[in-house]
C-alpha cells in the first residue's frame, strides 16, 4: 500500500505537484485501487507471455524521403512564450 | 603490460547521428537543419504534438545494421523499440522512443592501440533512438535565467554505441573515440563534420569505486580531458577521506572541468516499456544482404595498403585513420611511385595541412601527383617540394607555376662544381678546419654553396660535391 | 433524429446550410452541454462552399460533431482539459482528412471525461453532459457529448474514441448506435492518446446503416500510423437483413451478479429475436473476464502516465508563473489536471516503477493475453458473441463520481473487447422504466461484417432505435 513518502515520489516521477490536502485526499482512494489490482495475483500466468501488441504486425516502415515540415509560425503557433524562434522556457535550475 | 595504478576503468557511449539519412527517425522532417533558423525543420511527430504518431525510417534500420556488423556485433533478428520515460525540456515527448530489451545489436569489440599493444575493446550493445531537441543557455547552465530550446534535431536518428568499461586511461578513450568515428565514416551514413554529429558521454571510475557519467562531452580532445580532469577530482575526493559518488557531471568545455548536476532528478527510474505505437521488427535476412554491402573497413585498408603498396604499418594506419586522406592517398599512389606518396602525403602534407587546420580537401590529388613526379625525375629537391606544397596551401597555384615563379627547379651539376670551387676558395679557414679533423667545418662550406645557388642546389649533392673537390 | 438518407433529401430540396444552421440553433438552445466548441462561421461556411460547387462526396453538407480529443486544424482541442485550454493543432487527424474530402460539415467539438479517462462525462473541466433521455442522468462516458448530441437532434453522426467502452457506453446509455473496430482498423493520427494499445476513434449514428456508411469514409490504412492495417472494406455492403445460419455465442460471465434484471431479459430478448430470424445461439465460456477490469486499468494508467507526459505548458496549453523547470513542470500539471487524471497519472507511474513493474504491468499484460485466447476460443465456436453493453441503464449525475471503483464495475462488461481488440457493435434494444438499454454484438477480429450483419438485422426487425428523447 501507498504511504505518503511514496506518494511524494510518485507525484515527483509523473512531475505533479502535490499539496499537503491532495495527498490527504488521494491516498485512500488510490490505496482502494491499488486493493482492487490486488485480483489479479489470484490469476494464475504461469508461463503465459505478456501480449504487448494485439495484432500480429511486424516491420512497418516508412522509406527516407522528405515530406515537409510545419513552418516555423505554425510549430511556434501554441507556445505562449517565444524568443528568436526558439521557444521560452524556465531556467534549469 | 599496463600497470593501471589508479585502477581506471573508463566507459563510452558515443552517439552517432545518422545526419546522412534525408529524414529523421520517426517522421518525414528533412535533415538539413544546420544553417536554418530554429524550429523550422519540425512536423507534430517530431514536435510531440498530441496525436502524433512515429514511424520508423526503414534506412535508419539499414545503418543501425550496418554499424552493429561494422562493430563485430551480433544483429538481433527480433528488436523492438521502448519508451524512456523522463522529463527535460528537450524532450517534446516526455519520454525518448529509444532501445532496451532487445537492442539491434550488441555483443561486439573494436581493437585499438592501448597502453601495452593491442586492445579489444568490448561493444555492449549498438542500438537505435531519437535525438531530443537541442538546448541554447543564456552563459552557462547553472547560470542562464532561461532555457531556450528549438527542435530541428529532435528526432533525428541516432545510433547509441556502448561500450564495455574496458579503457584504462584517458588516452585509450581517446583512441577508442578515434577509431570509432573512423569506422563510421566508412560506413558513409554520417558526416563527422556537421554539428551534433557524434556526441560523448563518459563512465569512469578509478580504484573499483562508484563511476561518474560525464555528459556534454562534444569533442574526443575534450573527453580526454574530462576524463583526466575526473582522475584527479575522484583521487583528491579518496585522499581527503571521502568517497566518489555516483552521479552524472556536465563537461565544461571552457573551463576543463566537470561540474556536479546533482540534484532530485538522480533518482531516475525510466519505466521502459515497449512503445505500443511501433511494431516490433523482424529483421532476419537483413544482416547477410547488409553484410554484402559494406565498404572496406579501417583495418582491412589498412592491410591492403600494406599488402598492395609495400608501404609500412605505420604508414597504412597513418594513411587510413581519416577516410579522406586513404582515398586521398590511392587516388595519389595510382599514378605515381606509392611508397613516395606514402611519404609525401603521410609525413609531409598532413603535416602541413594540421597546421594549418586543414583537412586533406584542401589540397589537389594531381598536384601531388605532379609534385611526385618532378621529385622522382631529380628536378627538384626535397625543400623545394615542401616550399611548393605550402605555398600551394597558403596562395594557390599550381606546382608548374610556382616552380617556374620561384625557380625550384634544380640546379644542374656544373654549377654546383662552380659553387663548390668557390667557397672552398672563399672560405679557406673551414677548409683548414675541416681537413684537421672539424667535421663540423664543412656544414659552413655547404651553407656558402647553398648560398651562391640560392638554395637551390641539393644539399646533400654540394656536400658530396665539396668532399670530391677537396679530395675526400 | 434524422437520417443521412433523409437528410441527403433535404439537402437536394433546400440546402446544407439550411441545415447545418437548423442543428446550429438546436445546439444554441440547448441545455445538454454536449459540445465544447461550437464551429459555427466555419460550418456554415464550408455548407456554403458544398452547396455552391454542388459537392457529392458520400457525407456531402452532412453536418457531424467531432469528441474533442480528436486533432482539428484550427479549432480548439481541449480533451475536456484546463492544461489544453486554447490549444489550436496545426494539422487535422487523418479521420478528419477524410470527412473533409467527403463533404461532411464539422459542426463542433464535443464534451467528454477529461483525456478520455471516466465513464459518465463527469470529470469534464467544462462541466458534465446531460442524458437527453433524463437530463438528471448521465450520458455515459467517455464519448458522452457525441453520443448526447446525436440523441439530441443536435448532430446526425458524430465521432468518438472507446478504450474500454467509451463509445459504447454512452451508445447505450443513450440509445443510439455505436460501433468500436477492430484495432488498426481506424488510423489513430490526430487521435490524442489516452491509452494507446486499447483506443480506437468510434462512430455514432442513429442507425446501423448511417454508421456503416460513416465507417466506410473513415476506415483504411493510414501509412502515419504504424498500427494502421491494410485492410479493405465495405462496410455498407455488410448490411444485409438475414442471420439465417449466424451462430450467437452468449458469454456465460457477462450476465447475472451486477447485471440489471431489465437489462439481461431485454438482451435475451433481443436474442431469441435474432433467434426467430434464423441464428442460433448457444452458451460459452469466458473464464479470465474476472481479471479483464483490473488487467485493463493497469494497462491503460500505465500508458496514459506516459503519453499525458508532454503536457508541460511550454509548447501548448496551460503555462503558470516561471520558477526552475522541473518545479515549474510539475506546478502547471497540478494545476492544469483533474483529479481523475491526476490519480490516473499517479497509479499509472507507480505501475511502471521499479519494483511494482512486474506485479502489476506485466502481470495485466499477461492476463490480456488469456483475454484474447478465450475470445479465439470463443470464435472457433460462435461467429458473435451477445452481451449487454452496460450493467444497468444511465445512473445519476454524481452518483458514482467519488466512488472509483463503482465507476470502474460499470466497464465490466466492455473492457475485455478493447484488450482482444476485437470490434463491437451496440445498438439499442429496449427500455428500463424509459431510460434506453444497449447490447453489445462483438465479433472476430477483422469480423465487422457480421456483427454489422446482426445489427441491422436486429434493428430491421424491431423499432427501438426509432424512439427518440421526449422534446428532441
């Protein structure tokens, strides 16, 4: 089960800032989940492999030839702080 | 045998990006970003805009294999590709589409010239990923009040070569990055010379202790010297008492050091799991056809050369080190006497062209051909040849012009004889000198026929000249 | 509620901007709150545009919603989301490509849980949709504001995405038609992921044939997505009034404990319909469907943690106050995110760390695999299976929104489609104290003609898809 030190560092590995009242308001309920995943250790998967892809698919490609780009207005279109073309943002530490 | 007093053992993951491909790894943006202005080379998959969605650049597998064979490696007939997930303004996704289980290719070795002879050194694994975008600091990164990022070199394709920690000192990592980016561009999927094309990151640990990964790394000088920068940070830390830490240090390049980037993010844990929007690749069968198509590598060139130009080992190594220069050399060794090409391109011209900070572009296979030739038939000598070679290099021309313009052409034996006849007249106290045992004495008897004929006699044929003339 | 048939009519008689701004004005009035952004310049301008070049592709003037997770250029796409608030893409999803390129008219971006991830259309930043059918009640979810719209009379076809029942869901829950594919079958470009090995885009209509004529625009390969297959198909000429020799398979786990007594007789009934008309049906046997909602919600949280990983405020969307960039990161998520997603986000990164990796990932992944293997079972035997869609009919708004778990049991019944990824079908037929009741027919892979097949026989024989909502 989920104590709050493990939630801190859940919340710091998914970078979601968690105020003193969320992780009061969140643990019961994510500890209550995390009781209902606890079905599935009744399955037996003894030498079943996991099925990562659905459909048998293998090998899809594309081949090495241009197909255009955004121009640059359209790539910077949504950012809200830009510089020179490049876009803003906070210092690194 | 390599004592290896300080117990080093030095890693490298050298990425090489595959900027000879038209496209990036996973969408259709073109590759020739260099000169454009920041991100314009981007689409919504490279841009990590919601809903995109990669597909993979079947070439990019080709020189993935490529490498894998060049590196001795084994080629996986199943790979697959993972998400890295971390966080770091370069990274549109939040997440890197790269390899973990299942890499193209791994299990291989390269030799280099170690401290004590041959080294084989380990290749763990050489698989494929994307590039994140690139980072632009106002000064330095602990210092910059922002970060500024454009995205033209996300995703483009990058082949992440690791190897074992088998190098024992900074000068064998150099080596190793040498040989390495020589391999590669062999394999003619990457040109060195653009910028981002080949990227270090370091481990090193000394004495069996915790290693430091150094990161930023953006030259092989600049590896060997963060790599003798940390022996002797890591030594201070075990002399004062300490211990090395693990962590990851950033190089800088300015100042020579490495720098702490310690911080909360050292606990990483990047929950690879197998990206659900690529297939797996079942690439068996691939790897004979590639195989078949690979250029002649380094090391077999280089005992070609030795083999076909009865030219020395240190020679061919010299002569293959660069791709340019071995071609270089061919081109030059068809036409004209081959072991005099050896010298001439090997010792002199790279010579000349180093100090310069040239590479061997700079200068034309036929007129080294025709500087050979005029060697070879005595009509010039060696000093002239160099002449003609810098002033090639520093004013243009052609060998015919400068030879005529500076009258190189070699001055015929009778007027030697007069030279000689003439300052062992002048200078008659060195003559003296030399027949009572000065050996000495007659450099002075050549310098004065080297004088009168304005350097262009032989030097050693006026010395010969001047022994005849006084009888010995 | 009309008909692309009926409508197609009116347009020859009047015009598609006539109606298209007959839908405007319902959607204006009405107090649903099934669209998030209304297009009306640009929809009566394109209706315009059909109209005056006499345009005949198959959805001509054909006015549609479109769930606001799907990619439109230049329309706000929020995914129901504060931390997408204003975000405009600068590229259309392939599905949106083609509509364009047949003609039909997108009317407005629809309401849903926030990144797809609810049942009920509650967590939405914009508010919950209203059930046409009783506006005290849920629509269902997460595809509730498309569903909401068609049963409304405020939009003829609509498009929404199903994970683990989100078309089919609120389908049912508002008794209309929705169709989930197989895997592959609808390009995922443009989709905004939520979990991507699960989703697919899912249509709405009012009748089998109005779905299948939609699904023939939308389907097909799309080479931008690597999970895109290469399959042709018909759709429509599926549609064929006869299950004579149709071979029912009836899941023995999808009935009884938690299902509604309405809801199992009505689906029962609605066999021995399918019965009279010539199918057969006998019990089977689906023995891991236990495992199949624990097994799902791992595998989604565990994708939906990484791909809501590039919503950082930087390129798109929500940006706060600057600190350093990790914290500041970390601030616009907390403050851009809904609980749902928040806890979502959260469950699913602990499901990938290190340590729980194998417990839970790995552990659900297998348990799909027995999934899929009693579903292959299943189809050696039966050519569909029956089944309700939801447990009960639509439950009321806020009455299972703060107990999660009561809110994962109402996927019981849909989830294990989306992990064999095969397709589903649900279509109305019948009535709980006058709140609509779905059935699901589920197919083979790749089997969409005969759960076509069986729908529209089902809805030929009986009227139930031609009640409408009181006052719509």
């Amino acid at each position: 089960m989920i104590g709050k030190k493990d939630l801190e560092h859940i919340g710091w590995l998914a970078r979601i800032e968690l105020s003193e009242e969320d992780k009061e308001k969140y643990t019961p309920k994510l500890n209550s989940v995390l009781d209902y995943f606890s079905e599935l250790d009744k399955a037996e998967t003894e030498g079943v492999e996991p099925t990562y892809h659905i459909l048998p698919m293998n090998n899809i490609f594309r081949d090495d030839v241009p197909t255009g780009s955004l121009s640059q207005e359209e790539a910077l279109s949504n950012s809200p702080k830009i510089h020179d073309g490049f876009i803003k943002a906070p210092r690194m530490m | 045998m390599y004592e290896n007093p300080d117990g080093v053992m030095i890693g490298l993951e050298v990425h090489v990006q595959l900027n000879k491909l038209k496209t990036k790894v996973f969408c259709g943006c073109s590759t020739d970003y260099h000169n454009d202005p920041p991100n314009s080379h981007v689409c919504p998959v490279c841009l990590g805009l919601p809903g995109s969605l990669p597909v993979i650049n079947k070439k990019a597998v080709e020189a993935a294999i490529k490498i894998g064979l060049a590196l001795n490696c084994k080629v996986e007939e199943h790979t697959q590709f993972y998400r890295k997930n971390y966080y770091y303004p370069d990274l549109p996704k939040g997440f890197q589409i790269t390899q973990y289980d299942f890499p193209i290719s791994s299990g291989g070795y390269i030799t280099i010239e170690g401290e004590d002879g041959e080294l084989k050194v380990g290749i763990t694994r050489a698989h494929m990923e994307e590039d994140p975008g690139r980072l632009v600091h106002e000064g330095t990164i602990d210092k910059s009040k922002y970060t500024l990022i454009d995205y033209n070199r996300s995703g483009m394709a990058l082949i992440e070569i690791v190897s074992d920690p088998d190098m024992r000192s900074p000068k064998e990592a150099r080596r190793y990055l040498d040989k390495l980016r020589n391999i590669v561009e062999y394999l003619d999927i990457f040109d060195g010379d653009l910028e981002g094309a080949l990227r270090v990151d370091a481990n090193i640990s000394i004495m069996g202790g915790q290693r430091a990964e150094i990161k930023n790394i953006s030259s092989h000088k600049g590896a060997e010297r963060a790599l003798l920068f940390e022996i002797v940070r890591q030594k201070n830390v075990l002399r004062r008492g300490g211990v090395v830490v693990q962590e990851t240090r950033h190089f800088d390049e300015a100042r020579e050091i490495t720098i702490s980037m310690r911080s909360k993010e050292e606990a990483h844990d990047y929950r690879y799991f197998p990206e659900p929007d690529l297939v797996p690749l079942r690439i068996s069968g691939w790897a004979p056809a590639i195989k078949a198509t690979l250029p002649e590598l380094p090391d077999a060139r280089r005992m070609r050369f030795v083999e076909q130009y009865g030219i020395t080992d240190d020679h061919a190594k010299a002569l293959t080190s660069e791709l340019k220069l071995a071609i270089f050399y061919e081109d030059v060794a068809k036409k004209a006497d081959p072991k005099m090409a050896a010298v001439w391109v090997c010792d002199v011209l790279k010579g000349e062209l180093n100090y310069r900070d040239l590479t061997v572009d700079a200068f034309k296979k036929e007129h080294m051909h025709t500087i050979i030739e005029l060697l070879a038939g005595k009509k010039i000598t060696e000093d002239g040849a160099v002449d003609i070679i810098r002033t090639l290099l520093d004013k243009g021309g052609s060998p015919d012009e400068i030879v005529k313009e500076k009258g190189l052409l070699k001055v015929e034996g009778d007027i030697v004889a007069t030279a000689a006849e003439e300052a062992i007249k002048e200078n008659p106290q060195a003559v003296t000198d030399y027949m009572a045992g000065k050996e000495k004495a007659l450099n002075s008897l050549v310098g004065a026929v080297m004088k009168k004929t304005k350097g262009r006699a032989d030097a050693r044929a006026a010395r010969e000249m001047l022994l005849g003339k006084l009888g010995q | 509620m009309a008909t692309i048939n009926e409508l197609r009519e009116r347009i020859h008689a009047d015009s598609s901007e006539e109606i298209v701004a007959e839908y405007l004005e319902r959607i204006e009035k009405s107090k649903l709150n099934a669209f998030i952004t209304v297009s009306k310049e640009s929809a009566l301008s394109r209706a315009r545009e059909i109209d005056s070049q006499d345009f005949e592709g198959p959805l001509a003037g054909i006015p549609i919603a479109i769930k606001d997770n799907i990619s439109t250029k230049g329309i706000q796409t929020t995914c129901a989301s504060k931390i997408l608030t204003g975000y405009v893409p600068p590229y259309d999803a392939h599905v949106i490509e083609k509509l364009n390129a047949a003609g039909a008219i997108i009317i407005g971006k629809t309401n849903m849980d926030e990144f797809a991830m609810g049942s009920s259309t509650e967590t939405s930043y914009y508010g919950p949709t209203l059930n046409p059918w009783d506006t005290d009640r849920v629509p269902g979810g997460s595809s509730g504001g498309s569903a909401a719209a068609v049963a409304g009379g405020e939009a003829p076809l609509s498009l929404g995405s199903d994970t683990g029942g989100s078309v089919r869901c609120p389908a049912s829950f508002c008794g209309i038609v929705g169709l989930k594919p197989t895997y592959g079958v609808i390009s995922r470009y443009g989709l905004i992921s939520y979990a991507n090995s699960l989703e697919q885009i899912g249509q709405f209509g009012t009748c089998v044939r109005d779905v299948a004529a939609l699904f023939d625009v939308i389907a097909g390969h799309d080479p931008r997505d690597s999970t895109s297959v290469n399959k042709e198909a018909d759709y429509s000429s599926a549609l064929k009034n006869d299950v004579k020799g149709l071979k029912i398979g009836i899941p023995h786990e999808y009935f009884g404990e938690g299902t509604d007594k309405d809801v199992e007789e009505s689906v029962r009934d609605a066999i021995n319909t399918l019965e009279e008309l010539g199918a057969t049906s006998i019990d089977v046997k689906m023995p891991n469907t236990k495992y199949a909602l624990p097994a799902y919600y791992i595998i989604a949280m565990s994708e939906a943690s990484s791909n809501l990983a590039r919503f950082d405020g930087m390129r798109y969307g929500l940006r706060t106050e600057d600190s350093d960039w990790h914290t500041t990161f970390s601030q616009v998520r907390a403050a851009g995110f809904g609980d749902e997603v928040k806890r979502r986000i959260l469950l699913g990164t602990y499901a990938l760390s290190a340590g729980y990796h194998d417990k839970y990932y790995i552990k659900a992944l297998k348990i799909r695999t027995l999934i899929k293997q009693d579903f292959e079972k299943a189809f050696t035997d039966v050519d569909v299976l029956i089944a309700p869609t939801m447990p009960y009919p639509a439950f009321k708004i806020g009455e299972k929104i703060d107990d999660p778990i009561s809110l994962f049991l109402s996927d019981v019944d849909t989830v294990p489609v989306n992990l064999a990824g095969v397709p589903s079908i649900s279509v109305p037929c019948g009535f709980s104290d006058g709140l609509p009741i779905g059935m699901q027919v589920i197919g083979g892979h790749f089997d969409e003609a005969a759960i076509l097949r069986a729908a529209f026989a089902f809805e030929e024989n009986t009227d139930f898809h031609t009640k409408q909502p009181e006052g719509y």
